[in-house]
C-alpha cells in the first residue's frame, strides 16, 4: 500500500514538474481583423492594410522562459544557449535562440504533449497581439503607451525583465510588446501583404528571412508596435529576439 501511494505521488509531482515547466497556453477565438499598420506610422512593408480572416488557435501566454528552456534542454541533452551579458533569470523570456532552435523546441513540445505545437503565423501573432475579438484597438498589445504595455529601450534597463510583469492584454497575453522580439513561423516578403491569402495566410515561400515580431528590450517604442515586421536569417541567435508557441 505505501509503495503504491509513493508511486501515485511520484507519478503527480512529476506531471507538476512537468506543467510547470512548460507554456500555458491561452485559447484564441477566430475572428476576422485589418492587418497591417492603421496608425500611419509603419513602413511599406506594414501595407496595404487588409482583412484577414483567421480560424481558432491557441497561442503562449507568455514568451517562453529560460527556465522552460532549460527544461527542455535537460530532457533531451541539448546545450543551453550562449548566456546574455547580463546572466540567466529563470522567470525572464529565453534568448540566443534561432529560428531552428525554436522549431525543435515546438518539436519537442508536439511530442511531450500529444499536440501540434509550432510558432504562430505572422497574421495569428498579429491577431492575438491585438486582443483577438475583444480588440480595444491599441498601438501595442496591452495599451495606448509601451511605459505601461512593456518592457523597451527606455525602461528596460538595457537587458531582458521578468515575463507577466507588464500590463497583459484583452486576451490576457504578456510582453507581446517588447522584452523579446518573437520568431514567426512565415519566411520574411516586403510585399506580401499585397497578395497574401485573406483566410488563415502563411508565406511559406522560402527566402533568405524569417520573420519576428513585437519589439524588444533594445528597440524604441515605434518598433514594439503591434504592426511592425523586422526580419533575420533563421541560423541568427541574437540576445534581443525568443519566440513563443501556438497550438491549433
């Protein structure tokens, strides 16, 4: 009987461990929304607004944190990325990670988790970062001033801070503006919102460039807009730029 209990203990704090050691993730509700830049204060590759309709998903409630990193990295022998000048903190978002590295963490997670687990289009990044359907409209995720939204170039201390300790937007989603720039899963076109699908768009034609999203520690407020669109090569590991998951 007490090596039966021991087990069941063994078994729930390994499954605690477990949960805790990886992303929540928060449900997105499909909606229909104007992508693009709509302030007036983006770069032509912010244009044309159009109107996208995107299907439900589910998408990280936070970047994903060194300490879940780590986790990973210790389940499967793999190296922990090069530290940033500024040390490891378990509750701030993991960086010095590629576009690859990231692809294999989702990888990984899809397994441990019996779920399709990837980076998020550009267009479901763009949709959540708003709010989804519960949009109040906001230039960044989270609000009308990045002082308050997120964590940038004038408050935070020129390294990375602690996810969820900003304002989290309608859809209870953090640092979607600023702390890390966040890989997307599309290859990078100036011009593809030109052409690009109006239900659920991908580009999934190669190039040289990924694309990332959100702004970072290091960047002005301009660039931590929810519109704006940066790219780098997907071998980069840059100590500004993480990533978040999706599920759908």
């Amino acid at each position: 009987m007490k090596t039966t209990i021991l087990t069941l203990a063994l078994v729930l704090a390994s499954l605690f461990t477990s949960a805790q050691n990886t992303p929540k993730l928060i449900k997105v509700t499909g909606g229909t929304f104007t992508m693009g830049d709509a302030f007036g204060m983006g770069q032509s590759d912010e244009q044309p607004t159009h109107e996208v309709t995107l299907s439900d998903f589910s998408i990280g409630k936070t970047e994903v944190t060194v300490a879940q990193y780590r986790y990973y990295c210790s389940s499967t022998g793999i190296s922990m990325p090069e530290e940033p000048s500024w040390g490891w903190s378990d509750n701030a978002p993991i960086v010095n990670v590629s576009w690859n590295d990231a692809i294999n963490y989702c990888d990984w997670l899809s397994e441990k988790l019996d779920q399709n687990i990837t980076l998020p289009t550009e267009a479901q990044w763009e949709f959540a970062a708003r709010g989804g359907t519960q949009s109040e409209g906001y230039k960044y995720a989270g609000g009308r001033s990045m002082a308050t939204a997120g964590w940038y170039s004038d408050n935070s201390g020129r390294k990375t801070q602690t996810v969820a300790s900003k304002k989290a937007n309608e859809l209870g989603l953090y640092d979607m503006s600023g702390n890390v720039w966040e890989w997307c899963i599309d290859w990078y076109d100036s011009g593809y919102y030109a052409n690009s699908p109006s239900k659920n768009p991908k580009n999934t034609t190669r190039a040289d460039y990924r694309v990332l999203r959100g702004g970072s520690w290091s960047y002005g407020a301009s660039y931590c807009r929810v519109a704006k669109r940066i790219s780098f090569k997907p071998d980069n590991r840059l100590n500004f730029s993480g990533f978040r998951v999706v599920s759908f």
